[in-house]
C-alpha cells in the first residue's frame, strides 16, 4: 500500500507503521515454522529427517524469514526516516524491503515441496529475485544515510 499523506506526500510514520504490521506477523510465521522443524526433528519424522534438501531448504527458508523480518522492524526504527528526505526512493523502499521479506523465504520452502533428487523444485527461483529486491531496498537506504547531514 502506497504511504501517502492526505497532500500526497510520502509519510515516515505511515511507513513505520506499515513496516512494524508486516515486520511483527512474519517474525511469528517464521518462528512457528522453527518450532514446527524443532517438532519434526523431535519426532523423529522421516519426511523431514531422510531428506536432506527439504532440510536443508526448509531451515535456510526459516533463517531467512526470521532475519529479514527482523530488518524489516529495524528498517521502521532506522530505515524509514533517513528517507524521509528522498520521497521517490521512500516509495520504493519499503515495498522491495517487505517483498524480500516475502519473496526470499518462501523460494527456500516452496523449493523443498516436490522437488527431484538432488535439486530443488523450480519455485526456488523466488528466491533470487527477493535477493535482487533486499539488495535494491538496501542500496536505496544506504544511499540516504550517507546523504543525510
């Protein structure tokens, strides 16, 4: 959702808040999903424990997730008001930060549903393109903070 103000200026509070309602459900998402391969490795399941891929991508998706849900509530503290100053690059900003959030985790996990032998399903190629939005978002928050004075 675009963070407007009623003028049509690009709001930092608007985003922080957007920022901090994405941020705090994924984070919960994510730590369910730990607690879920905690579960499976507890019980000894063969699904999870006699496939070395689907382990290895379902905690990469889970690692991913956690973390950058993470930069995601440190983006609403520190990110969203250094752009503040640059408006076109706050209006992108959060949007490829929350995409990467998205888009990164789920290439890991739905790349471990299906997949043959030895690699993983073709849904791993959303993970890339969440690299290529978080590297994007990143630059443009860089930028700004080496701008501000």
């Amino acid at each position: 959702m675009m963070t407007r103000d009623r003028d049509g200026s690009w709001s930092t509070q608007r985003e922080t808040r957007a920022a901090q309602r994405f941020g705090w459900p994924a984070l919960i998402v994510w730590a369910l999903l730990g607690l879920g391969l905690e579960l499976a490795h507890g019980f000894k399941l063969a699904a999870y424990l006699d496939d070395e891929l689907t382990r290895l991508l379902l905690r990469l998706a889970h690692a991913h997730g956690i973390g950058l849900s993470l930069l995601v509530l440190v983006y609403a503290i520190s990110g969203a008001p250094l752009l503040a100053q640059d408006p076109h690059a706050g209006r992108t900003t959060g949007r490829l930060l929350r995409a990467s959030a998205v888009l990164l985790p789920l290439g890991f996990a739905f790349g471990a549903i299906g997949h043959p032998e030895g690699d993983p399903s073709p849904a791993i190629v959303l993970s890339p393109v969440g690299a290529v939005c978080l590297l994007t978002a990143l630059v443009q928050i860089a930028r700004a903070a080496l701008r501000e004075r």
